[in-house]
C-alpha cells in the first residue's frame, strides 16, 4: 500500500502542484528579483520544471509498475502454527 500512496503523491506533486509553482514563479518572482533578467529567469525556470516534470512522472510510473508486478506476486500459503490446538472439525474439512 506504501508504493501506491508513493505513486499517488509523485503524480499529485508533479501533475498539480509543480505547475502551480512554474506559474507562480513565473509571474511573481521576476519582479521582485530584478538583478536577474527576466527572460533568463523564465528560461532557466522552465527548463527546471520540465526536468522535474517528466522525472517525477518516470518514478511515479515506476512506483505504478512495482504495485502493479507486487499485486500479482504469487502469494505463500501459511503454515498453521505448531503451538496452536487444533479446531474442532478440521479432521472433517478435508
């Protein structure tokens, strides 16, 4: 269940909030930091979120894929505890 809230948040993060960020910092930062030149300061930006956009999207996906191959793992049948008694119709279950 951890892969897939891993794999749930990566894609929240990337897919709704990094876009926030990109439009946020795009309109309001240049402003207030007028040392750097604007167009600079986009470009760099921009190349900053997509490289945070498609890398965030490929460990999502990786996550996905390790839910998706730990799902169908082929499931180890327990053992019945040693120490524990015996039920009362197991003689006629089988």
């Amino acid at each position: 269940m951890l892969w897939v809230w891993t794999h749930i948040a990566i894609l929240y993060i990337v897919l709704l909030i990094l876009p926030l960020i990109y439009l946020f910092g795009s309109m309001v930062l240049p402003t207030y930091l007028n040392t750097i030149p604007s167009a600079g300061w986009i470009e760099k930006f921009g190349l900053a979120q997509r490289v945070l956009f498609w890398s965030g999207l490929a460990i999502g996906h990786f996550f996905f894929v390790l839910t998706i191959v730990y799902g169908f793992r082929k499931k180890n049948a327990t053992e019945p505890d040693q120490n524990e008694p015996p039920h009362l119709l197991d003689e006629y279950h089988e």
